[in-house]
C-alpha cells in the first residue's frame, strides 16, 4: 500500500517565498537571492515528504507564480506584446506576463476553479508560435534527484490548459483553442522524452476540467490528446489526476479509457458520487489514486471513515493498486500546525495542516498495508468526538434566528429605481461619480501599528490615534484628488475577512496558517468551528469618525456574508448555506447600526460569491439561490436613502449576470479591465442593468500608472452599452497592495477622465 501527495503549499511556513518575491520586484534582491530561496523551499519540501513515508512525491508543482504560467513559459506562448526573444523564458518576460511592466498590461488573472487561488489565462489563437521555452519541469526532476529522492513531475495537462485559455484579443471568440492540440503535443513529448532521459518512472498530468460539464467534442480532445501522447509515454508510468467535484459520467468513461494511463486520481471529499462510478466500473489492472483526505480544508481527517472507505476501494482495485493521496493539492491549506501558538489546544485537536496531512496520507496507507498505528488512530477518535460534542460549537439562539429566516425572501420595500432617484436628492453626486473600492496602501509604519498593538507593545490610546491619523491622511487625500464618494481606507484591518471574523462568535484565529491567493499576495483564512453571531458593533466607530472628517459621503465598509463564507476554512459539520445564514444575520445587524450612526453610503463586498460557484450546472441555481439571499438579508432593513454598495473581484460573471441583478444593490462596483472589457459583453447581448455600476477602470493587480486618455477611451466603451446615469467610475479592486506612488496618479488620472467626459456632456448639450 503507497501514498501520493497532489501538490503542497509554495510559500513557506513563513511565507519565506513571498517575501523573496516581493524583494526581487522591488530591485532590493537579484535573480540569484530568489532562485536561492525557491530552492531551499523545495528541497525541505521534498525531504520532509520523504521522511514522513510518501512514496509519490511531486516535484515542478512548485511556481513563482502560478502552475498555468509555468506551462505558458514551458509552451512558449509569450504574447507579441511582452517582446519576448525565443530564448528559454527568464524573470522579466515571466513577472511581465502575470505583472504587468511600464509599457505593457498583464494578462487576465481568473480564480482557480472554485478556489480563492487565482492563475494567469494564456491567450491563444491560430498564429501562436509554440515552443519548448522552459525547462522547469525536467530541472526540478533533476534537482530533487540529486538530492536522492525520486519524484513524481506535474504537469498542467495539455487538454485542461487549452480550455483554461482565451481568444487572444484580436482572435474570433468562436476560435476553438482545443484545435490548438496539434501543435502543443509535440512540445509536451519534448519534456515527456527529457524527464524519461532524466530518469523519472511515473509523470502525473493534472486535468482538472474533466469535472467540469463539458461538451462530446471537449471530451473527445482527451482520447485524441493521450493517444498521440501515448508512444511517448511509453515506459512510464502515467498519472492523469482530477480534483474539486465529481467526475461526471462521461467523463469517467473518458479517462479510464485513455490510452498510455497507468492510473487515475480523484477528489473523494468533494466527488464523493464518483464512488459509485469506480465500484460500477473501474478498469482491471489500473491504479487508483484515491483522495480521501480533503486538501481544501483544514479539518483532521476522520481516520476511520476513510479507512472504511479505502478498505472497500481495495476490494474493488486490489492492494497492490490502491495509493492513499490528498483530494487535490495541500496548495489550498495552510503549511504546519506545529507553526501555530494563537490556537487553544482543543481547537488545536481539531485541525490538520498540510504537514499533518502528509502523516495522515502516510498512516492510511500504512494501515492497510497492516501496521496501524493504534495510539495515531485512538487519538484521531478522541478529537472528533470532542469536535461533535464541544459546547463552544453550538448556539441554540443563532440556530434559531437562522431557521426562522425560512419564508422571506427578504427584498427591500422599494424598486432600485426608485431608491436610486431618493438618494440622488439626498447625495447630490455629479454624473459618473468617481470613488475607490476600499483600501488604500498598508504602508509598513501601519502594519508596524497593528503588529504592535497585538502585541500590546503600544495603548490602545496610541493605536487610535495612530489609525485617526492615517484615516485623516487618506481622506485628505481623497479630498484634493476631488473623489466623490470617499471611503477611510481601513487602516485598521490587515484583511477584509479576518477584521470581521476576529470580531465574530464561532470564529478561531491561526498565527501562522497562511495560504496563497496569488503572486505574492497571501491570505490568512478565519476557523469557522461554531454557531456564527456579532457580540457588539466592529466598524461604526471607525466609519463615524471618517465620516466626520468630511462633508462628502463615506462609506461604511463591511464584508459580506458569502465572502467571509468561502475565503474562510468552513466547518464540515453542517451545510455551508446554513453557516452562511448565520454570518449574514450578523452583518445585517452592522448594517444598521452603520446607518443609525449617519452612514448613509455602505458597501458590503461579496467579492468571493462567484468563486463558490458550483463546477457543475445541476448544483448551482441551489448555490446561487442561497447565496443571493444571504446578501440580501443583510440590508433589507434600510432605509430608500441609504445606498447599498457590493463590490465583485476576479473572475467570469457573465453567466451569472441575472443572479447579481437579483441582488439588488443599489451600485455594483466589479472587475473589468483586466480581462479586456469581458464583463461588457453581457450587456452589449441585451441584459438590462438598472442599478448603479462601476465596471473597473485600471487594473490595480499591476503596478502600470493608466493615462488619462487610456480611462477615458474605457469609460467610453462602457457608454456604448451602459447608460450614463448609472455609470460609476472606479478601479477594479482595492488598493492596499499598491505604493502610493502608484495609487496617487493613477487616481488622478482618473478623476481626470471622468471630468473631462463631464465636460464634453455639458458641452453637447
């Protein structure tokens, strides 16, 4: 009996590799300083796998960036505009492409999947150049084998990559990427033929999509793409891993069929129907790599369960051909619990991080091959039965308020037309208002402040009036930038989920469990362990007091319930919609405590409710219908005059257009430059939008400074197909992560757009 991991965490225990980036980008370190750094991560990666008993241990699934990029470089399709040379792809054209550079913007950034990871989207078309432009996977191969341990290299399989990507601009829409097969294959028998000569015996392909529902021709590129591969493949062993739901019918007749394919992956926390389909027929003679131990939360496994489950497997695939393996990539988790001090020992009990579940993968495996490790188990019983019977969890006041939701659909009593028009007389704001998304830089004298306050190295008194100042400097600044509606900046908050959750019941808090989102850009998700409810007000004294610094509108900023929901690690114990209710009843008591206290203007993002959008078409009008309501609840209660904002980030939300009308805020503010004017579409096929929106203006993920020109001729696209009255003018997230010798320009200039194209309506009429 063996054991596999999918994937492990990039970053570091102490996020070692972000901090090497962000030095790197900033011309504080060189080349050499981060490939070090990168190289010692990976090297106590794979010893520490190694010593903990896997015997599949991946290698090249570590990146600089994200695992869609590596496979761009390795295909050589550099877009014309990063002015790439042919030769092997270095830094500069690599941290162009996901970055952005002076001249040039970077490519669209998308979530992975339903994850709040996110990866660069290759553009494609019929005059792509491919060409095999960098080795990475075969010198990782290379470099865990000198250190004497044999590794099992990852690869972005070629059918996932081609429908992960887009048209480039210029391509037709309709272009079929897929047709594209032909002409990467021979890049991918290229590295298949070197990691053969490098000496690796297994390879494992990740197609994720094959849990998506997808079309007889989509399926069909797979049975064509693994038979060209397969004389290539010939004397290794093939993995082709799936992950993040269940493998449709279709699809699972697809892959086993394949051909060269030693074994199969799947996600057995989140595709547990696929069960089913492996004990109706799986192929003889195949290996089974069963993902029992869930690599997107941080709950312990529940060793029994999965032994149960794994027993019955071995009886269908034999003991020889079953490997124990994690549900997808521990990229997804937080790095070692050993790391973590805030936790209290109970709570401690409960959780495995991606070191921990690298032992419970190995004690598995070990114990179907006949060496339980009966104190391992005994104390794995132990925890879960404190988990379910633990007084902490369970609130009977919150499940009751929450069940009595049932039977409203909770709308606000007015039309968004009409509350539009009252706050119009009530806000008085010119014609396409200008404002920001919320944040503004976190220099690193603020987030000395907090770290210090933490620490109660400095009084509360001092920490306010720290906060005070900086939220004057922003407001000031805002002010003379002549931004219309303001917001304070946070200054308060190292992250717009974790202020809320340190503030909410039933919420735990890790020191060290960080995981990464992007690039450099890391989140520390909250525990979600119990009934969810809000002791007392979190943002009302901080949003009073900006609001009070200035004449014009504030905002109150608050996070709504469906994004504290899905970028937080949820508790596994009841459904996710009713954790979600709870949260939402929560925020819905801030809102209207915001506007007693004269806020009249409060956005409440949700800009992770895409993202936990079902991967299948049959569960997300369910998904849609809970989440939608959520929102909703937590500002039926205000007055016509208070006008709601919501605020949505990176991803594809054409599809669910009506879903977020059905919200029924009154301004939406959403991403929009960087994926080419995407969102646009929608309204140019004939979706009326009647409330407020602020499609983004400038890409903030990128360091470019946009000309005035540039967010004019933007905002004049979106003229085309929105009107003028309910046109917003803003960037496309918040601005925490950029310098202000960024941030201050680039607003600039674009309050600068908006007056000019103000002046050029005055001057037609």
């Amino acid at each position: 009996m063996t054991s596999h991991i999918v994937g492990y965490p990039r970053m570091g225990p102490k996020r070692e590799l972000k901090f090497a980036l962000e030095s790197f980008w900033d011309g504080k370190s060189s080349a050499e300083d981060l490939q070090k750094v990168a190289a010692d991560l990976r090297s106590s990666i794979w010893k520490q796998m190694a010593e903990a008993g896997i015997k599949y241990i991946p290698s090249n699934s570590f990146s600089y960036y994200d695992q869609v990029l590596d496979t761009t470089a390795m295909l050589g399709a550099v877009p014309a505009r990063y002015g790439w040379n042919g030769n092997e792809i270095g830094f500069d054209t690599y941290f162009s492409m996901a970055r952005g550079n002076a001249s040039v913007p970077a490519m669209e950034m998308t979530k992975w999947f339903d994850t709040n990871y996110h990866f660069i989207v290759p553009e494609l078309g019929p005059d792509v150049k491919f060409s095999y432009a960098s080795h990475k996977a075969v010198d990782e191969y290379k470099e865990a084998k000198a250190l004497g341990i044999d590794t099992v290299p990852v690869l972005v399989g070629p059918v996932s990559y081609l429908l992960l990507s887009k048209p480039a601009k210029g391509v037709d829409k309709t272009f079929p990427l897929i047709s594209l097969l032909a002409k990467i294959l021979p890049i991918y028998k290229e590295v298949v033929s070197e990691l053969k000569a490098a000496g690796a015996t297994w390879i494992q392909f990740d197609e994720p999509t094959l849990v998506k529902d997808l079309e007889p021709q989509q399926l069909h590129a797979f049975n064509g793409a693994y038979a060209e591969l397969e004389s290539s493949l010939s004397g290794l062993n093939v993995l082709v891993e799936t992950y993040f739901a269940d493998v449709p019918a279709e699809a699972f007749k697809t892959l086993t069929s394949l051909k060269g394919v030693s074994g199969f992956g799947f996600d057995l926390v989140r595709g547990s129907k696929t069960l089913e389909l492996i004990k109706g027929e799986f192929p003889s003679g195949k290996y089974l790599f069963a993902g029992v131990v869930d690599g997107r939360n941080i709950w312990a496994n529940d060793l029994a369960s999965s032994l149960s489950t794994l027993q019955t497997l071995e009886g269908i695939v034999g003991k020889d051909k079953l490997v124990v393996s994690t549900s997808c990539s521990l990229l997804h988790t937080a790095v070692d619990l050993v790391n973590e001090t805030k936790l209290d020992d109970e709570i401690k009990s409960w959780l495995a991080f991606a070191a921990q579940k690298i032992v419970e993968v190995n004690a598995l495996a070990k114990s179907l091959a006949g060496q339980k490790d009966e104190a391992f188990f005994s104390a794995n019983a132990e925890a879960q039965a404190s988990r379910k019977s633990s007084p902490r969890v369970t609130n009977e006041a919150v499940q009751k308020a929450a069940a009595a939701l049932k039977g409203s659909d909770h709308r606000r009593a007015t039309n968004v037309s009409a509350r539009l028009d009252a706050q119009q007389k009530y806000l008085n704001l010119p014609i396409l208002p200008t404002t920001t998304i919320g944040s503004f830089p976190q220099t690193m004298d603020l987030r000395r402040v907090r770290r210090e306050y933490k620490a109660k190295k400095i009084s509360e008194e001092d920490y306010v009036k720290a906060i005070k100042a900086e939220i004057e400097k922003v407001v000031k600044l805002q002010e003379e930038l002549d931004i219309d509606v303001l917001v304070h900046g946070e200054p308060e908050r190292n992250d717009m989920v974790e202020y809320f959750g340190e503030q909410l019941s039933g919420f735990a808090f890790s020191a060290n469990g960080w995981v990464q989102s992007y690039g450099s850009r890391c989140v520390k998700p909250p525990i979600i362990y119990g009934d969810v409810s809000r002791p007392k007000a979190m943002t009302v004294f901080w949003s009073s007091m900006a609001q009070s610094m200035t004449k014009r509108p504030m905002k109150g900023m608050l996070t709504g319930p469906v994004t504290i929901l899905n970028w937080s690690f949820v508790r596994n114990d009841q459904p996710r919609h009713e954790t979600c209710y709870q949260i939402a009843l929560a925020i819905k008591d801030e809102v209207e405590d915001l506007e007693k206290a004269s806020v009249t203007v409060i956005q409440i993002d949700e800009a992770a409710l895409r993202e936990g959008l079902p991967l299948r078409k049959s569960e997300q009008a369910f998904y849609l219908e809970w989440a939608v309501h959520s929102f909703r609840i937590t500002n039926c209660g205000v007055k016509d005059t208070t006008q709601i904002h919501t605020h949505m980030c990176y991803s594809n939300f054409n599809d669910i257009i009506h879903s977020i009308i059905d919200m029924d805020a009154d301004v939406i503010t959403i991403e929009n430059s960087r994926s080419d004017e995407k969102l646009l579409s929608v309204f140019r096929e004939g979706v009326k939008y009647g409330a407020g929106i602020g499609p983004g203006v400038y890409d903030i993920h990128s360091p470019r400074i946009p000309s005035t020109e540039e967010i004019a001729d933007r905002i004049n696209k979106m003229l085309q197909v929105l009107e003028s009255n309910i046109l917003w003018v803003n960037p496309d997230c918040g601005l925490k992560t950029r310098k202000y010798a960024e941030v201050n320009p680039a607003l600039s200039n674009m309050v600068a757009a908006a007056k000019l194209l103000r002046t050029q309506f005055a001057s037609a009429k």
